[in-house]
C-alpha cells in the first residue's frame, strides 16, 4: 500500500497492464516524452519505448481513427484525448465506427479501443477546458463509460477497462486528479464494470453521483448529522447499475442525484425514468437534481457558481426531506 | 534571397488505352491464366451489378450503390493483393470483395438489408461495408501501424471516391500514414461524381493524386479504367508498403456511368453527351478487345464466361432470397461482448413486442415516399 493521488494511481495501472499485455499501446498528443499534460502516461514513454507510447499528430479523429484500426488487427490502443472539449471531432469516429464495427460484422470484427480523457470543471480553466459531454456518448449503444471518484477506484476501474473486449470511454475528472490521496495497493486489481458502488448505506434518503462530484458528496454527507444518508457511487454510467439504484430508492423513498452536465437529458434524467418505471410508487417525495444549468460553463470567475457545491446538495436533500409525505 | 525549395511531378499511368492497344513494354508481366480469371472477375462484377438494379427496381432490393464503370479500379487493385492484406472498402467495391473470397450471396443480402451479409468468414480479411465517407481511412492507417508494431508484413488498402478526399479524415489518415511510415496503399476512385457535385467543385487541386506531396507519400495518377495501370500501380505501391518505405496515394481516374444510386437520377444534374463519352472508355470492352487480339479469349470463351456468370448471379439471388430470415432479436445481440441487463430487458420488450407487429412497408418503399435522393452520401 503506498499512498496516491489519482494521476499516479493510473499510471500505476497502465504500467502494470501494459506489463502484462504486449499489446497495449498508448496513442495521443504529448503522452510520450512529456506524459501528458496531466502527466497520466508519465515515463512510460522511458519504459516501454516510442513505439508503445505513440505521441501523435495533433488529431482527435486521427487518433481515434487510428486506434481502431489498430484494434481490428489485435492490438489494444489506449487513445488518450487530451481535453473533454476537444473529444468531438472523435466523436464521430466513437459513434459512427467503434460503437458499430461488432453489430456491423455479426460479430467478426471488434474494436476494443480504450479512450481516456479528462472531464469537468473546478480547475479554473479555459473555454473547452471544464466541459461534461459524458451524455452524448451514454447515448450512443455499443460503448461503455467510466468515470472514477478517485485514486482506488481509478486504479480498480482501469485495470478493468483495459480486459475489456468492447469500446470503453474512460473519463477522468480533472478536479480530482490530485485533491484526493489514499491508499492504493500496488498490485494489480480488477474493479468490474457495470456495477455501482453503496459507499455509504443509510434509510432516509439516497444520494447517488459519479466522478468528482463522490467527494464533495461525501462532504455533505458529513455535515448532515440528522439524516441518514445512502450514497451511491455509480463507477460506471453506461451501463447503468439500474438494480442498484432501484434496490436503494424502494428502501428509502427519497433520491437526489449529481451531475455536473447541463440538465436537459444528462444522465440524471434517466435515472428519473428509470425510477419511475421501477419504483414510483416507492417515492416520497419528487426525486431533486443537482446539476448543471443549460448554459456554456462559465470561465474562472464565475465557474462556482455553475458547478455542484456540498451546500446545493444539503440543500437538495433538504428540501426532499421536507416534501416527503408524511414529514413535519 | 528567393529559391526553390522543393519541387514534385505527378506521374500519370496508362498502358491499355480505349481502343484496346497495349503498351507491351509497360504491361506487368500477367500469366494467360490469371488475364483470363480477371477477365472473369470483371464480368461477374458487372452482372452482379446489373442483376441489383433489376433486383432493386423490382422492389426485391433496397437502396443500392451501383458501381458500373468502375470494374477496373477494383479488379485491377484487388488481383495485385495478397491473401493477408487488409481491406478497408467505401461501399462500392463488389469486385473487391468477391475477389477477397466473399459470395455474392452475402453481398446481395447485405443489400437486401439483412445485416449477416457482413459477417465476413474468418481468414477474410475485408472489413464490412462502410457508409460514412472517408471516416474508414485512419482505421486502414492504424492497421498499417499496427503492421508495423507487430512485423507482420501486411499491407492495409482502402477504397475511397473523389468526394472523400474532401473529408477531414482523409487528411489525418494520409498524414499519420506520411509520419508513421505506415504500410498502406490508399485507393482513390475518382469517379468525377460526388452524387451531383463534379470533382473540379470538390477540389481545386490539378490532380488527387497530387495530395500526396503533401503529406510526404508516394502519389501517382492512373486510368482507371485501365487494369494492367491499376495492377501494376497497385503492385508496386504493396510492394513499397511491404519494403518500409511506407504509404502510397493511387489515384484512378475513371467514371461513374450509373446514378450515385437507386434513390438518384443523375439526368438532372449531368449531361448525356458526357456519359456518352466515357461509355467509349468502357474498362471491359477495351480489356476484351485486347484478350480476343492476343488470342487469350475467343467469342466461345466469352460467350461460356457470360453465361457461367450469369448462372452464378442467379444461385446468389435465390440463396439470398431464400435464406432464414434472422430474428429481429438480433439487433440486441452483437452490441457487447456479453449483453448488459438494461439490453436483456429491451430484448424481451422487443421478444413481447414482435409478436404484434404486422410488416406495413418495406424499407425501401418508406425511402421512395420521403423522396429521398442521397441517403447514401457520394464516396
């Protein structure tokens, strides 16, 4: 066990994996000599060779492109985007090509690329720079998306996400990539994917989020002494762990959910759905969001006041509290 | 101070001209057998092609992207591959595929619309039919790469069209290829046709062949409608691919002599007299000519080569035809590795949902009604 924030607990599961697997390549702008602009791929480059850990020309599509045409000859590529706003002109490739080439074949042909990319805001950055577009690709079938809370759980979900025979986008929230330090055993684990983790039980009230916003979840948590709160980590948000979240709605009756994307259709919409299909008659109270707004995340100045706050999600799960049937 | 820093030529090939003479000195050495089996290649190709438009008109066929004119450009190309090179076809290239080992029954019932016409057999290596232009080409320059990384001494060769070359992807895909030194042979069938746009509209570039300079790359301008050009371009880029010295940009130059597809009538657009012009350059009948005069074919050999293909257009048709339907379900089936529970629950929705369902039109008919011209977008 050493301790490690996020940036190292990755690299510590690409060195490991790629280790064990000769066929793990690394493609993207600045991974090699430089590791990075978050320093994720930090001396692999010295490790593994330049013929491992590719610096490419500065091409989103390209590398995507690229990496799927490595992958439908047996490699497994590992793209790195280098910011969440520059994923769209690989967008298409994602959407039209990765998510298709299984379906398209009957199964003959297979492109198990690995996209990782930085995600969300609270890094005072610029335009393009503090974006969520997880949604677009939730949306899209034949891709699976990651987004870790933090540096155990990266490590865990990597590792997992480079065994995968299908297309997966591994968003890391940039917030906190170095804001959390903990515990990280050095050998190799495996956290599967597709399943939520109940990082906290409790009965009055479910809280479920994803990515950086756990942390501050947890915050919360801490200064909501009276209730009793059951926290959901959700690891992987396509596919969504539906059975999980129902389980813990139908014991509590009361849900508020986390999600730094513009509100319209995020994925906090869908949990409402599902809710609703699987356990309406469950609910208490209208299950509250905390999201986004439908506008342009704003730079540096006034980023805070776009983003979720430990305080706007008391104050969500007060209020549900508060409109609960039968609460006084 | 003002100098020259850098200066190209573009090479153009033609060693069979319209007429049918042949530039012996150029021809690439070619065995009566394997002329004789290009020979049939391209007939096949063509009744294949005209069997689907009838099949289409027929309404026994959906939207079909008819590839007439252009039989050289992948009979040519597709002889000088070996059976470990990679295909990375557009949506035209029947006569690639068949020669690559795929039946023309499957590539019927792709176009029929049943997705198992590409399930390519194992040890094909021919990926499946790619709709979105130009967007295939990385993935041909990151097979090459991967060639490289794992010394395997495969070659990765994509088909594209003129309208392509347009595309943001064409550019990443030739540029990777150009820094990589990626084994790739990239084959672009400039058909002048962009659905409507003409190819002077689609680029201001004297030639596409041209374009390779750019990205430092071997380019070279061929007539497409030529197959000793188009085999022997293609022969010496595979082998320049092969030996390390990286990527090569072909350029044919040929003609689109049908509609872009069923769902468009180029009359609207494109003068007759044009089409006219190119039928004279027809890659087959120059090719015919030559082999009757080299007394490779006679017109009995013709005549039995015709009607063999034309037999075996006919078996493809009805085993197409007559294949089992694959359930609907299938759509859930191929999205994962392993299906997800939210996917299972859709899958029995659909299980329940199917058996209500009464077939009203068929896919093609919807098409036609929406006036739909160019749902499948110029290569």
């Amino acid at each position: 066990m050493t301790i490690k924030n996020m940036v190292e607990a990755l690299n510590d599961a690409l060195r490991l994996e790629m280790k064990r697997d000769k066929n793990i390549v690394i493609i993207g702008e600045d991974v090699g000599e430089d590791g990075g602009v978050f320093r994720v791929t930090d001396g692999l480059a010295k490790e593994y060779g330049n013929k491992r850990v590719i610096d490419s020309p500065l091409a989103e599509s390209g590398i995507v492109g690229t990496g799927i045409g490595m992958s439908l000859v047996g490699l497994k590529p590992v793209c790195e985007i280098q910011f969440e706003g520059f994923i769209f002109p690989a967008i298409d490739q994602l959407v039209s090509h990765a998510s298709r080439m299984r379906n398209r074949s009957r199964g003959r042909f297979t492109t198990p690329i690995l996209i990782r990319c930085p995600i969300g805001g609270g890094i005072k950055a610029l335009e393009h720079h503090s974006d969520s577009p997880e949604t677009y690709l939730v949306h899209t079938p034949g891709i699976k998306v990651v987004i870790p809370s933090g540096p155990y759980e990266a490590k865990g979900l990597l590792i997992s996400a480079l065994r995968e025979k299908d297309p997966v986008v591994f968003f890391e929230p940039k917030k906190i990539y170095r804001a959390i330090k903990e515990e990280v055993p050095g050998e190799a684990y495996a956290i599967p994917l597709g399943k939520a983790n109940v990082i906290k039980e409790g009965k009055d009230v479910t809280l479920i989020a994803y990515g950086a916003w756990v942390k501050t979840a947890k915050e919360a948590i801490e200064k909501l002494k009276s209730i009793d709160v059951e926290l959901i980590d959700l690891r992987t948000i396509s596919p969504l762990d539906t059975e999980t979240i129902i389980n813990s709605v139908k014991k509590t009756g009361k849900c508020v959910i986390v999600q730094e994307a513009p509100k319209t259709l995020g994925l906090a919409s869908e949990i409402i759905a599902r809710i609703n299909e699987r356990a309406l008659y469950s609910l208490e109270a209208p299950v509250e969001r905390v999201c986004g707004f439908d506008t342009i995340v704003p730079l540096r100045l006034h980023e805070d006041y776009y983003l979720p706050s430990a305080e706007k999600i008391i104050s969500a799960i007060e209020r549900v509290m508060k409109n609960a049937r039968g609460a006084s | 101070m003002e100098k020259t820093l850098a200066s190209f030529d573009i090479k153009y090939l033609q060693i069979l001209d319209e007429n049918g003479v042949c530039d012996e000195k150029s021809k690439p050495k070619i065995s009566d057998d394997v002329l004789k089996e290009m020979y049939r290649f391209l007939i096949l190709t063509k009744t294949f092609d005209d069997k689907a438009l009838k099949l289409q008109r027929q309404g026994r066929m959906g939207t079909y992207a008819p590839m007439r004119g252009q039989e050289a450009c992948q009979i040519g190309s597709a002889f000088a591959l070996q059976k470990n090179d990679w295909v990375f076809p557009a949506f035209r290239e029947n006569g690639v595929y068949m020669i690559k080992g795929v039946s023309p029954e499957m590539l019927y019932r792709y176009w029929m619309g049943d997705e198992r016409g590409m399930q390519i057999p194992k040890g094909i290596n021919i990926l499946p039919v790619s709709i979105t232009v130009g967007a295939h080409l990385p993935h041909a320059t990151g097979a090459g790469m991967a060639f490289n990384y794992l010394n395997e001494k495969n070659v990765a060769v994509c088909y594209f069209g003129d309208g392509a070359t347009s595309e943001g992807d064409f550019h990443a895909a030739l540029n990777f290829a150009g820094v990589f030194k990626a084994p790739c042979v990239f084959i672009c069938q400039n058909n002048q046709w962009a659905i409507s746009v003409p190819v002077k509209e689609q680029t201001a570039s004297q030639t596409i062949a041209q374009k390779a300079i750019a990205y430092g790359i071997h380019g070279i301008q061929v007539d497409g409608n030529d197959v000793f050009a188009v085999y022997k371009a293609t022969s010496e880029a595979l082998e320049r691919a092969r030996s390390g010295k990286g990527a090569t940009l072909i350029e044919c130059f040929t003609y689109r002599l049908a509609d872009h597809t069923t769902s468009d009538d180029a009359k609207k657009y494109r003068d007759e007299n044009e089409i006219a012009e190119w039928v004279k350059k027809d890659p087959i009948t120059r090719f015919e000519k030559y082999l009757v005069d080299k007394r490779v074919i006679n017109p009995v050999i013709i005549g039995k080569v015709k009607s063999e293909a034309e037999q075996q257009i006919e078996k493809a048709v009805k085993l197409a035809e007559s294949a089992k339907p694959q359930p609907p379900t299938d759509m859930f089936d191929y999205l994962y590795e392993s299906i997800t529970e939210e996917m299972k629950e859709q899958r029995e929705q659909a299980s329940r949902e199917n058996k209500i369902i009464t077939k009203t039109t068929s896919g093609e008919n919807s098409a036609k009604n929406a006036g739909v011209v160019g749902e499948l977008e110029e290569a």
